[in-house]
C-alpha cells in the first residue's frame, strides 16, 4: 500500500483525531482508490458508532472503488449501516445504473 494512503488510513482510523481532520483523510483516499484498504473501509461503513459524515463518506468511497474495479458484494453492502448504504446506492444510480436492477438494490431510508 502506498505510504500516503497508509498514513491517511492511520488518521481516519485514529478517533482521538478531530472529525473533520478523519473526514479529510477519508475524502483524500479517492486518490488512492485500491482494493487492499476496501477491508477497513468495510468495517468503518459498518460501524454503529461511527460518525454520520464518515458513514456518509465512507459509503461513497467504496461505491466509487467497486465501480472503478467493476466489482460488487452485495453480502458486505447488506452489512453497512444505513447512510453508507444510501450513500453507495446514490453513487449506483448515478454511475452504475444496471447494478441496481442486476442485484435489487432497494433506496434506502434514513
């Protein structure tokens, strides 16, 4: 993994970090779209107690790496906390349409 994404990782990771500095890092990830830190990002997108606006975040950034990879895992996406999951499925009907009639994707309410 690249070290820029790995010290982005570590500040998202990083709770005692100030939320907007962690949603900074998490919105600079796009840049280092790779499919080695999906894993983190599946369990912050699952996290109960994560912050809105990183769960918001969070659902976004991986919609964009499965669309980028062409890959979808509809059992980790039934997983995530509610506003990832209507964050990921926004994305899908902007950028990959078909995926939500192909895997029944249903909009997701707050």
């Amino acid at each position: 993994m690249d070290s820029i994404a790995d010290k982005l990782l570590t500040i998202l990771l990083n709770e005692t970090v100030d939320l907007a500095e962690r949603h900074d890092a998490l919105l600079d990830l796009r840049d280092y779209l790779e499919l080695d830190f999906l894993e983190i990002l599946y369990k912050i997108a699952m996290n109960k107690k994560e912050d809105p606006i990183i769960l918001d975040t969070c659902g976004e950034i991986i919609a964009i790496a499965w669309v980028k990879y062409d890959i979808f895992d509809l059992n980790m996406y039934d997983k995530f906390q509610p506003l990832a999951k209507m964050s990921a499925y926004a994305y899908f009907k902007n950028f990959k349409l078909e995926w939500i009639g192909k895997y029944n994707l249903e909009e997701v309410e707050k």
